[in-house]
C-alpha cells in the first residue's frame, strides 16, 4: 500500500518554503480521496465476493442435482440398454484398439523402411563401386589357394539376402495394408447396417411421439387430463344418481389415462434411448472419420512406400549402369596400365642394349688412344733414325688416311648418341607420364582396396561373430558329449571292474576253501605226527605192535595226504620242523592270492568313494556290494570258526584214541599256539621262512627232548618268528595299499 502511495503521490521540488507548505496541503487531499477510493473498491470487491460465493454455493446446489440426474440416467441405461449396443461397443473398442495396433504397426515399418533404405542406399553405393574388383579378387583368391568360397562372396550373398529381406517386407506390408482395408470396409458395412437399423427404429417410434392415441370421440391427452380432473366430481354424481353407463364410462377413461400415463412413460424413456442412440450414433461416425483419416493415412504411406520403391528401384538400375560403365573404365585403365607396363619394360630393354653399345664404342675408342700414344712415343724414340723416320713417315701417312675414317666414326657415333639421348629424354617423359597414371591408378586402387576392406571387415566381423557364437554352441555341445562320454565309460569300467572282482571273489572263495581243507588235513596229519613223537618220546624201550601199527597206519594216511612228507628213517627233530614249513610253503601262495583280494576290495572301495561324488545311482550298486561283502566276510569268519571247533574236535578225538604208554598224559594238541595263530591270522598272508632252525633252537629243542619235557618249546620259538614276520608282512602290505592308492587317485 505504501509503495502504491509513493507511486500515486506527486514529486516534491525544494525551491523555497511557501511551495513545500502548499504542496504538502495538497498531498493531504490526495491521500484523503485515495484512502476514500480504495475504500470505496475494497466494499466493491467485499460485495462480488459473497456475490460469487453465492453463486459457488447454487452452481454446488446444481452439480450435486446434474450428478443425481446423471446417476439415475446411467442407471436407467443400463438397465433399459439392449446387449446388441453392448457387443456393438465391445466392437468398436477392439477395433479402435486393433486400428491403433496397426498404427504402431505402420509407424515401426516406416522406421524399418527408413533404415532398410538408407542402409540399402550405402550397400548399393559401395557395391556398385567394388562390384567387378570383388569379384575379380574373389576370382584371385579361389585360382591362388582352392579353400573354398572367400569372404567377398559371403558379402555378396548377405546382399542379395538383403534385398530379398526388403522385397519380402514390401509383401508382408501390402499384405497388412490389404488385411486393415478389408477390417475398416467391414467395419464400415457393420457401421451401416447399424444406422439403418437405428434408423428403422427411429421411423418406428417417432409417429408414437408425435400422434398420441385418441379415444372416445377423438379427445386429446389434455382433454383426457381435463376429464381426469373433473372425474371425482363426476363420480359422485353418477352414483347419487345410479346412471350405470356413466360408470363404466368412468372405469374406461381411468384405463385410458392409465395407458397413457405409461405410453408417455415409455415414449419419454424410448425418446431418452433415441438421443443416446444418436449420441453413440454420432461417436460412431467421428470414430469412422478417424478410421477413414488413418484409412487415408496408410494409404498415402502405402503411395509413399511405393513411390519410395520405386525410387529405390530406379536407383538401383541407375547404380547398376554406373557400375557397368565403372567396370568397364577399369578395365581400360587395367588394360591401358598393362600396355604401359610393356612399352616400359621395352624401352628399359632398348636402354640397356643402347647403353652397352655406348660402352664398348668407349672402350674401343680408349684402345685406339692408347695405341696411338704408344705410337707416338716409338715415334718420339726412332726420330733420330733416317730410316725410322721414312717408315714414321709412311705409318703417319697412313694413319692420316685412317684418322678421317675414324674421325668419320666417331662423329656418327656422337651422332647416335645424341640421338639416343633424345629419345632417352622422350622415354624419360613417358615413364614419368605412366608413373603419374600408375600413381593415380594405385591411389584410386588403394580408394577402391580401403572401402573393400572396410566392407569385408564388417562383413568378417559379422561373421566371426556369428562364428564365434557356434563355436561357443558347439564347444557346449563337444563338452556335453564328453563329459557323457566319460560318465559312460566310468559307468562301463565300473561294471567290468565289478564283474572281475565278483569273479575273483568267487576265485578266491574257492581257493579259501581249498586252503581250508588243505588245512585241516595237515592239522589232522601233524596231529597225528605229534602224537607219534610224543609216545615215542616219553616211551623209547617198550613200543606196542598196536602203536607201531598205528603209527604205520598214520604215516601211510599222511604220506597219502602230504606227498612232500619225509622219509621214516628220520628222527623227531628233523621231522618235526620241516613239517610246518611245507603246510606254510603251499598255503603262501593262497594267502598272496587272498592279500590280492583284500587289496582290490580296497581298491573298489576307494573307487566306490570317489564315484558316489560323481553319481547317485551308483551308491546303490556300491551299497549291493559292500553288502555281499560283508556277507561274504561274514560267512567266511562262521567257516574259520566252524573249521576251528572241528579241528579242535578233531584233536580231542586222536588224543583220546592213543592211550598213555607212561605214567604222563600226552599233551594237548588243542591248545597248540599254532593254532591260536592259525585261529587269529587265518585271513593275513604269510611270508615265505628259512625251513630251517637256528642251532640254539635246535638245542633248546633236544635239551628240552632229553630232559623229558614237551616238545612245544621249539614250536613256540618257530611261532613268535612268525608273529615277526606277520608285523613285518603287515607293514609291507600298508605301503602296498599306500602305493595302490596313490596310483588310482585322480591328478
């Protein structure tokens, strides 16, 4: 307000004192009317304001009715509406949708026509300028190394490729442009048959609104509505006055305006149903002029399209000449290049022999100098002789005669080589000449060879592409099949290391049985040995004929059982040692055979192990396995323990059969040590012992022989030697495994 003031008041010149004081009262009355005006226009805008606010509140008042009317009106249309309006605006929406489909359609083939063209204009630039020398390096190349079409000829197919890819574009776009015509004209039909078919329905009801229906002598609505009104003071009269025909008139003109009051019901409501008919009616049409607009639209993109085809067409023709006439300059300039080529190379020939003639006309002239000053000093030498000098005199005269012959020469040859010079010079300015064409043949080659290798590089570079993406396919593919291949041979030497080891159990099953039999018949054969040594230890002097014929009969059953058994004559002590070395060295090589078996089952184990990481399925299998292993581990410790109690058995029957020659009973064989090792290490190899004792074992055996003992001393020495080696065999066997182990990992 205060700035509005200042701008409103008057400018304030200081001259003298009585100016300022009357202009001060005059500023007083301006800031009076001022004050006055704007209190004036703030009642002025307080009044349009509540004006306004009044008509905010009535315009409020009106849209809330407009909104209830509205509403009913929706609600009445659609209860009122018939499906056909419904299908046919479920219609017009899809194909709104579908024209708008098919303008993105249209717009992305522009685009796509656009680029195609462009890139279509390049390619035919660069072909038409490259087209013969491709083909005539694509011709080099293939007589130069026979490996197959070149990369130039790749870029020729990808063109024509091309070009088919843009031919078959205009097909499929004039095959859309035909496919939306035919929609829009059924569309249009449809739209039709729809306006006739309104405008029946128009033509139907409208004499009903118009003409409304009159009965009883041709009385109108409002005459009806009048007589309506009047009824109730009709009525009583009728009745008071018991008139019968005045009622059943009555009774009718109630009817009768009932029938009216719904035919006016339906009128309005089918008059409602026509103008929304024409509204939708009129939605229609502008949604047919914009069809028939993008109609119009794509048919001059259609002309567009084809005229740029045309167009397309016409440059192609017109690049192809240019090509033609192009192909054929250059070969003029090959042709004209290759000509210069040989006239150079001719006059470079000409030169060189021209040269060598010039050359030996040098060194002939140089002879004759050099002879002439030879001769000249014999002439300065013989001046003195008379006689010389008439013969110098003679040689000078002839040699004047000579001199204009060859000074006649020499100026011909002068001549010539002035001659030769000239047309040095001129051969000189052609081959500058050609060197000038060459240049510009090279440069404009090197234009040519520039572009060329830009075309091959993209089109190489594709192609690497596109090959590298194979090769990566196909790498995946190579990859897949080998890694199928090795699963499938693991799986193949998988069964045939299963099949062998079941074999070689079932090997080495037989072998454990035979060894255990061959086992048992020397346990009953050194039984019986024991038991002999043992009687005729303890008696020496007396000796029964039934022992001796036991004895006999014993020896013949274990000379029949071990053929290696000695000879009788021997005593005791030999016999006894060497007994146990023959049952030890026939059942090494079973016991190599079952170390065998243990070490591939370990082997197996350790390729079940790695396997199960590889597969699943084979961890069954491996279970199947270990299983009849264990059952086979099983049975084989039940037969040890079965053998062992027979044996035992066995051993308690042959003491109980020899009866005590002394007062001492026969010791028990049973509880041998050799048979607690047999007992405990009848699944472990054995190695291979000297069959013979040391002397000290020897002479504790005899010691303890003649002193009366039993001779299981020396048995036992013999055994902890062979708990010794067991320790050391068990170690070897450790390192064998390690050893096998180590190979059979992977890496």
């Amino acid at each position: 307000m205060w700035n509005m003031m200042c701008d409103v008041m008057p400018t304030i010149s200081e001259d003298s004192i009585s100016q300022r004081g009357s202009q001060f009262s005059g500023e007083d009355a301006n800031f009076e009317q001022l004050m006055v005006s704007m209190l004036d226009e703030r009642d002025k805008l307080m009044d349009s304001l509540r004006e306004t606010q009044e008509r905010l509140g009535e315009t409020e008042l009106k849209l809330q009715d407009t909104e209830k009317e509205r509403d009913s009106l929706q609600r009445q249309i659609a209860a009122n509406l018939p499906q056909e309006f419904a299908t046919l605006t479920k219609e017009l929406n899809a194909a709104r949708e579908q024209l708008l489909e098919r303008e993105e359609e249209i717009s992305e083939l522009k685009a796509e026509r656009n680029n195609t063209r462009l890139l279509l204009e390049h390619l035919e630039c660069l072909v038409s300028r490259h087209e013969r020398s491709l083909r005539m390096t694509v011709v080099k190349r293939q007589a130069a190394a026979q490996s197959g079409v070149s990369s130039e000829v790749e870029v020729l197919k990808a063109l024509k490729s091309l070009f088919e890819h843009h031919k078959a574009l205009d097909e499929k776009v004039r095959e859309r442009l035909r496919v939306a015509l035919e929609r829009n004209s059924s569309l249009e039909e449809e739209l039709a048959a729809t306006k006739e078919e309104l405008q029946q329905y128009k033509q139907a009801n409208v004499p009903a609104t118009v003409e409304i229906p009159k009965e009883n002598g041709q009385v109108d609505v409002g005459d009806q509505v009048i007589s309506t009104n009047n009824k109730p003071s009709s009525k009583p009269r009728l009745a008071n006055g018991g008139m019968e025909p005045d009622s059943e008139t009555a009774a009718r003109i109630t009817d009768l305006q009932m029938a009216l009051e719904q035919q006016t019901g339906e009128i309005s409501t089918w008059q409602r149903r026509v103008a929304e008919m024409q509204n939708r009616v009129a939605e229609l049409e502008e949604n047919l002029s914009k069809a028939q607009k993008d109609l119009l639209k794509a048919q001059d993109t259609n002309s567009k399209l084809q005229r740029d085809l045309r167009e397309n067409v016409a440059q192609k023709e017109d690049q192809e000449e240019r090509i033609a006439t192009l192909e054929k300059r250059y070969l003029n300039a090959q042709r004209e290049s290759t000509s210069l080529h040989d006239l150079n190379e001719k006059l470079e020939q000409e030169l060189q022999h021209k040269e060598a003639q010039i050359k030996l006309h040098e060194e002939k002239i140089a002879a004759i100098q050099e002879k002439l000053e030879l001769s000249e000093q014999k002439l300065a030498q013989y001046s003195k002789l008379p006689e010389i000098e008439e013969q110098l005199k003679q040689r000078m005269e002839a040699l004047t005669q000579v001199r204009p012959q060859a000074q006649e020469r020499h100026g011909s040859a002068e001549d010539r080589i002035q001659r030769l010079e000239a047309n040095l010079d001129e051969k000189n300015a052609e081959l500058i000449r050609l060197n000038q064409r060459l240049k510009m043949n090279e440069e404009h080659n090197s234009r040519l060879s520039s572009t060329v290798d830009k075309l091959l590089s993209e089109s190489n570079e594709r192609l690497q592409e596109h090959l590298k993406e194979r090769m990566h396919a196909l790498q995946e593919k190579n990859s897949l099949t080998q890694d199928l291949e090795k699963t499938r041979k693991m799986l193949e030497e998988l069964d045939s290391q299963k099949s062998e080891i079941m074999k070689e159990l079932a090997k080495s099953r037989l072998e454990i049985d035979n060894v255990k039999r061959q086992m048992l018949q020397q346990e009953i054969a050194y039984n019986i040995q024991q038991t002999d040594a043992l009687t005729r230890s303890l008696s020496p002097n007396a000796v029964d004929p039934s022992t001796f014929s036991r004895s006999a009969s014993h020896s013949s059953f274990d000379s029949h059982s071990l053929p290696r058994r000695a000879a009788k004559s021997r005593t005791p002590i030999d016999e006894e040692p060497k007994l146990p070395f023959a049952s030890r060295s026939m059942s090494e090589q079973e016991w190599e055979k079952l170390q065998q078996a243990h070490v591939l089952a370990n082997v197996q184990q350790a390729f079940d192990e790695q396997l199960d990481a590889i597969n699943n399925e084979i961890r069954l299998i491996q279970e199947e396995k270990q299983n009849t292993e264990a059952r086979a581990e099983e049975l084989e410790s039940r037969v040890g323990s079965m053998e062992h109690v027979n044996l035992l058995t066995r051993g308690r029957s042959m003491e109980r059969q020899s009866p005590p020659v002394s007062g001492r009973s026969t010791p028990k064989s049973h509880h041998s040590p050799q048979r607690d090792y047999l007992q405990k290490y009848h699944t472990l190899p054995l190695e291979p012992m000297s069959s013979e004792l040391t002397a000290d074992e020897m002479s504790l055996a005899d010691g303890t022989n003649g002193g009366g003992a039993s001779p299981l001393t020396a048995r036992h020495l013999r055994l902890e030697r062979v708990a010794q080696a067991l320790a050391h065999s068990q170690e070897e066997l450790r390192r064998y495994i390690f050893v096998i182990f180590r190979s059979l990992l992977p890496g």
